[in-house]
C-alpha cells in the first residue's frame, strides 16, 4: 500500500506484478481502490512473459518489510534493472551498495529511492555478484559445508 501511495499520480508509472494471496484479497482490493490510474495491476503473469517485463523496466521495487534475498530482484537486476528494497531484513547483505534502499513504512522514503533508482545508470556490478555468488553451484557447495559441519 505504501508504494501505491508513494507512486500515486507521480510521474512514474507502476505495475504490479503477482496474484494476491487467497486470504488477503480484501488487502489487493483495497490497494487496487487506492491506486491512481498510473498504477496497474497485472496478476499472475508466466515466466516468459516476465521476463519482457524486467528488460522493459528501469527499476524493481520490493518494499516489503522483511526480506531475504528478495528473488524477484535479483531476477530484475540479472535483466537490467536497478533495484529499489526494503531496508528491512538480510537485504543489505546480499545487496550491498548495488541497490537503493527504503523504509517500507514511509511512502517518501519509497519515492526518494525509486526516483534516485530511475535517474541512475544500470551496473553490471549486481549482475556479476549474481553470476559468481548467488547461483545453484554456489548455493549447493555452501549446503552440503554447512550439512558436513552439522555432522
């Protein structure tokens, strides 16, 4: 609700990507009533189609208020986007000063960071980050260490 209102008649344009969940739907309802008409709300949309929407964005927006890695992000960031998340969680250790952070709690915050996002340029440095550390090689080798250390 707070991107909405963060982006709410501004100059950007927002979409919103995903089907809500079964037992918030008076939530998205309400989140659709609040958005201006530079939002949309796509739903669920398939990974080929996805895909189109991350090269065709400039930023991703994940302003929740807990986050892991956020994958959605870094699927973004592999297509081009600069990423804009939450400064709540373990997002700072993953992305380091490769993104933009906000307070999911505070619509200005949110907007501050989306408008830095949108201004700067696209760096590889998160693709690359991507490539050498988060990938299933990695993930797998990091696993089994720590299933060894247990035993």
């Amino acid at each position: 609700m707070n991107l909405i209102r963060a982006l709410n008649n501004t100059e950007f344009n927002l979409t919103i990507i995903g089907k809500p969940a079964p037992n918030h739907l008076r939530y998205y309802n309400e989140c659709k009533q609040t958005a201006a008409s530079n939002i949309k709300f796509l739903g669920f949309v398939p990974l080929d189609q996805l895909i189109d929407h991350y090269i065709e964005a400039k930023v991703h927006v994940l302003p929740s208020w807990n986050e892991t890695t956020g994958l959605s992000s870094l699927e973004a960031a592999w297509y081009g986007c600069n990423i804009v998340i939450t400064d709540k969680g373990d997002t700072l250790e993953y992305f380091e000063d490769d993104a933009f952070y906000c307070d999911p709690s505070d619509p200005e915050s949110i907007y501050n960071a989306i408008q830095k996002a949108s201004s700067a340029p696209y760096s590889d440095a998160l693709k690359n980050k991507i490539i050498s550390k988060y990938n299933w090689q990695t993930a797998a080798v990091s696993t089994l260490e720590a299933y060894k250390e247990i035993i």
